[in-house]
C-alpha cells in the first residue's frame, strides 16, 4: 500500500504544525520535514515497534514521533492527517479520534486530510480486504477491526461529525488501491 505523498505535500500551507495519525515509521511525516524545512511535524501511532524506528530517523527539531498515550500536542494545528489508518478503527475508535481532530484542528484554516480507501471497484477492495487481513494476522499492521466505508459514506460520516468537506479526489486511478483523499475543514 502507498500513501500519496506528493497529492498531500502539494495542499499544505507553508510553516505548517501538521499532525500524522497512525505516523507508522514517520516516513511521511520527514517527507514534510522535507518538502518544507518550516514546518513542525508531530506523528502519533500505538506500534511502538514502528515508533522506535521512527524516532531514529525523525529529522531533528522539526519532526516528533511517539505513541498516541505519550504525545504533548499544541492547543491548535494547522493540518491533521489520517492515512489509511480509519479503516483499521472500531466505529467507537473513530468517532473519538474525529472528535479530537475537531477540538485540535485550528478552526475556519485548519486542514483535515483523510486518505483511505474506496469500496469500489470491487477487486481493488478485495485486494485491499485481503492485504490488510494478511497484515493483520502477521502483526504487521495493529488495528482493532476492519471497518470500510464508501466514498459516499465517508463524505456523510464527515460533515455529521461537523467537517466542511472541500474536495474528494480519486487518486492514481491505474493503482491498484481505490485511494481516495478527503480535504476538510472545521467551520
């Protein structure tokens, strides 16, 4: 599976305090660092195996990678990023890591990017299915469940939960990931 990398770099505001959840092994959160040397990066994730080797190649003074329970935080962050972690969440999960993204994100500017995965084509989600079922059995990927949602229905889940959806994109069409990036803000 692959985050897209260069669709997230491109949306980000300059100088950002951008927040990675589910940061794995912080590569993203150095492709920040790197992609913008202003930029203050935290990543959380509950792996501490992926945490430890984060944490040796987090980019000194710019990037911070520990466990979720761990973590100091700023009042307010200009982007919070989800990447192909919503689906690895138990509905009761979700709903309070969506509630903490509202309370952090710095409102009306703030940026919510959610990135996972579509239902649809069919064999790219049973390709996914299979993938994360596979990651999961051999302890690769932690995660309580596997809870998919449609495009659709993550655009309803969203402004339920009091997101302004901006766009909805389809990345990487010949991919064999249905990916999708949502961009949100809180009003």
């Amino acid at each position: 599976m692959s985050v897209p990398f260069e669709e997230i770099l491109e949306r980000l505001p300059p100088a950002s305090k951008v927040l990675d959840i589910g940061c794995g092994h912080g590569i993203l959160c150095n492709a920040i660092a790197l992609h913008d040397p202003q930029a203050k990066i935290w990543g959380i994730d509950i792996d501490q195996r992926k945490i430890n080797i984060g944490q040796k190649s987090a980019l000194a003074n710019q990037v911070i990678i520990e466990h979720v329970d761990r973590i100091v935080l700023p009042d307010e962050l200009d982007v919070i990023i989800l990447s192909d972690v919503y689906h690895h969440l138990a509905p009761s999960e979700s709903q309070k890591i969506l509630g903490m993204i509202k309370q952090k994100l710095k409102k009306g500017s703030g940026i919510f990017f959610l990135k996972d995965m579509d239902t649809k084509p069919l064999w790219k989600f049973l390709y996914c299915y299979i993938f994360d079922v596979l990651t999961g059995f051999l302890h690769i990927t932690e995660g309580t469940s596997l809870n998919y949602k449609s495009a659709d229905e993550f655009k309803a889940l969203l402004k339920d939960a009091g997101f302004s959806i901006k766009s909805l994109e389809y990345l990487r069409p010949n991919d064999t990931v249905p990916h999708i990036l949502i961009q949100c803000i809180v009003e």
